[in-house]
C-alpha cells in the first residue's frame, strides 16, 4: 500500500516537473532576467533605428518603449522561453519566439542583432518619400510619392503624398508644375488639412515667384472666401495689398491694406500694413495724409520695426512736399530716437545714416550750404559703413555732396580737396544708375583746375 502511495506521488511529480517546463518556468519561480535589444525599420534607402516602439515579452508585465536609437530594454523577467512582441503604429504586428530568459542574465534579443521591421506598404513609400524630401533628392521624393498614390489611392497618407509633390516641384524651381500640383490637392482632396495651405501658397507662388499680380489677387481672395479661417487669411489680404501696390494701384492697396487691419486686429502683419498705408499715400502725392499714416505705425505698434522707418519716412515725405525746414526735423528725430535701429529684415543696415544724408541734402536744398557740408561730413564720419537700400555706399555720395557745396561756395581750393577725397578713398563706387562717382569727381577737378587755377 505504501508502496503505491510513493509511485503515485513520483508520478505525479514528475507530471508537474513537465508542466512547468512547457511553461518556461522549470527555475525558482521568483528567478528574473532581463532582455534587451535594437528595433530597426526598412526604409526605401537603407534600415535605420524606430523610436517609439512598443515591445512587450510574456513572463513581465513590464513593457518598454524604444528610444531615438532604437535600443529598448525589459527587466524583472520570469525566465525559461519567452515570446518577445513588437507592436508600431503603421507596422505590422512582430512576434519572436523561444527568447530564453536567464537568471540573473540579459538576453540579447535577436542573438544582438537590430530587430528589423517593414512598415505597411504605403507607409513604407511615404517614410520613403520623406527621406528622399529632408535630402533635397527632390526628384526621387516626387517619384516615391507618385507611386504612393498610383499604388494606394485611397491610403490615408494620399494628401500628404501630393502636398509634399507640390513642394517638391517648387524647390526644383518649376514653378508652374508646383501650383499643378497644389490645385491637385485641393480638387482631390478637399477636406485635407493641407487645402487652405494649398490655396494660399498658388497666390504666393504668383505673386512672388512668376510676377502674375493680378492672377496672385484672385488666388489670395479664393483663400479668404474658402477657407475664412485659416491661419493665412491676413497673408492673403496683405497680399492683396501687395499686389495692388506693386501694379501701381496705390488706392486699392490702401483699402486692401486697412481692411487687413480692421478684420485681423492681432495679426503680426498690422504695422506692415499700416506702414505702406503710408508709402501708398504718399506714392499719391498726399504728402500731408502719408505723415499722418506713418505716425500711426509709431503711435499704435511702438514695439514694432516698422517705428524707425516710419519717422524717417516723415521726414521723407516732408522733403518730397518740399518743405525742407520741418524735413530736417524730422530727420534728426530719427536720428535722435532710433540711434540703433535697423531697416526690417536687414539687420546690419541702420536707418539713422540716411536720414543724416538728407538733413545734409535738405540743407542744400534751404541754400545753407555750411550746414550741409557738416551734416555730410557726420555721415562720414558716424557712418562709414553704411548703405543704400541697394548695398551701395552712402558716404561716397556724401563726400562728393561736400565738393559740390564748396564748390557753390565758390571755395575752389576746399571743393578740389573734397573731390580729390572721393577718388583716393571711394575708388569703386557708383551712383544708383551704376555711373562712377569718381569719373563725376575727376571732370570736376579738371573743370576747377582750367577754370580756377591755384593763383
């Protein structure tokens, strides 16, 4: 009877004992180990590391995300043979089999070689299109995103594909093909997030790339009539604006520019605006209505880069209406109050030394030549660096305004001097129209040295 009862145990030992080994668990039931390893993903070019990765193993409850290598690790994992699993939005889902844990030990998943997987298939070309777009490998990325939608026309990456086909043409410079494009997108994807980007950049592309202002116009009013609340609604009216001043519209501009004003009160593009409010007006000969245009830009967006200019454009305005007096002025206030400033989006180009210029030129104009021949020489002296709008020197012209006042003077010996100044040291310099400032300072000095000789 003992006999039996002991046989019976032994066998039913021995089932258990097989038991845990089919479960992986012949070891200590507390016995841990760990598993690490690399996820790579199959690109259209090469393999590289997946971030974001989730990678799950039975025998934990742990679970683990890769990071920007690729590299994932799980700890506190029962040991004996364990299933690792792979799971990645866009890519299928990846098992491996028969990972053997060990006490105490790391595993290296995949015999520590990278865990390659495939994203789905269409995901597979836009990833591949992407990598061909970072490149600048425009033409493969237009080929890779082609393909994308000849083969899964209906794949959720389908808008994506053509928004990135479209900037693909417009960084090759094919211009014409890029706005193809983009109108494909809105046609055939209406409700794409890219649309109103879409609408808004056929007008751009217009308007700044092929010189069509009057097409740009239309393509801009398309963007604020379809898509009233995009983001690029105040671009587009300020393009609006753009495009009536560039064509000599002044009038139009002005109505485009104040209704981007009035119905887009927060945007950035406000004192943009407002200031060629008044170039616009002052384009029209209204120098009196173009002041008080830009002392609006100072008052309303005193933080803004578009004060200085403003200021010297009052000053500017007043010198056009001729009144030369209350143009000086305001020369100097912006000489005095925006010492530093600099002309928007040209950072190293200040705004003070061309107002020092016309206070001189202003000077010249009252006949009060002493005067003018100080302010040039401050230009010189404060300001060799500076420029016209054009990279052009400004103190060349002024050291040659100082030759032509002392010549009205009548002071022959200072005017030679002065030209002889324009020669040694503004060799290379011209006027706007490209003629040699130097040529123009010699035929002066030869005129001085026949008319006025030394006595």
């Amino acid at each position: 009877m003992h006999k039996k009862i002991f046989l019976y145990l032994l066998i039913l030992s021995l089932i258990l004992s097989i038991l845990l080994l089919l479960n992986g668990c012949l070891f200590a039931p507390f016995s841990k180990g760990s598993v690490e390893g690399y996820v790579y993903e199959e690109t259209i070019i090469d393999t590289r590391p997946l971030e974001g990765t989730l990678v799950s193993i039975t025998g934990s409850s742990n679970t683990a995300l890769t990071d920007e290598d690729g590299y994932f690790r799980i700890d506190e994992v029962s040991t004996g043979s364990r299933t690792l699993t792979i799971i990645k939005e866009g890519y299928p889902k990846y098992t491996i089999l028969n990972v053997f844990i060990e006490e105490e030990k790391t595993t290296q998943a995949y015999g520590g070689n990278p865990i390659i997987i495939e994203p789905n298939s269409d995901k597979f070309l836009f990833d591949g299109g992407i990598i061909y777009y970072n490149l600048e490998s425009y033409n493969n990325a237009i080929t890779t995103f082609q393909q994308l939608l000849d083969d899964f026309p209906d794949s959720s990456y389908a808008d994506d594909a053509q928004y990135y086909i479209a900037w693909s043409y417009y960084y090759l410079f094919f211009y014409e093909q890029a706005i193809t494009e983009f109108k494909k997108l809105i046609t055939n994807y209406p409700d794409s997030s890219y649309a109103d980007d879409a609408q808004y950049y056929i007008g751009y592309i217009n308007e700044k790339k092929l010189d069509y202002y009057i097409q740009a116009l239309l393509e801009y009013q398309k963007l604020i009539n379809n898509y009233p609340d995009s983001s690029y609604a105040d671009d587009a009216q300020l393009g609006i604006g753009n495009c009536y001043y560039v064509t000599y519209d002044f009038s139009h501009a002005i109505e485009a520019y104040q209704k981007m004003i009035d119905n887009y009160p927060l945007t950035s593009l406000a004192p943009l605006a407002q200031f060629y409010i008044g170039h616009s007006y002052r384009k029209l000969l209204d120098y009196n209505q173009a002041v008080l245009e830009y002392t609006k830009v100072i008052d309303n967006y005193p933080e803004s880069d578009y004060v200085a200019p403003a200021q010297y454009y009052i000053g500017y305005s007043y010198y056009q209406a001729k009144n030369y007096n209350q143009a000086i002025l305001e020369f100097q206030l912006t000489i005095d109050n925006y010492p530093g400033s600099t002309w928007p989006g040209e950072p190293d180009r200040l705004v003070a030394p061309l107002a020092q210029f016309y206070i001189g030129y202003c000077h010249g104009k009252l006949t009060q030549y002493p005067e003018a021949i100080a302010a040039y020489q401050l230009v010189i002296d404060n300001y060799s660096d500076s420029t016209w709008s054009d990279g052009r020197g400004i103190p060349p012209e002024a050291q040659f305004r100082i030759g032509d006042n002392y010549r009205t003077l009548e002071s022959w010996p200072e005017a030679r001097a002065a030209y002889q100044l324009v020669i040694d040291n503004y060799p290379g310099s011209t006027w706007y129209d490209g003629s040699s400032i130097p040529d123009d300072a010699q035929y002066w000095i030869d005129w001085i040295d026949e008319n006025h000789p030394p006595s």
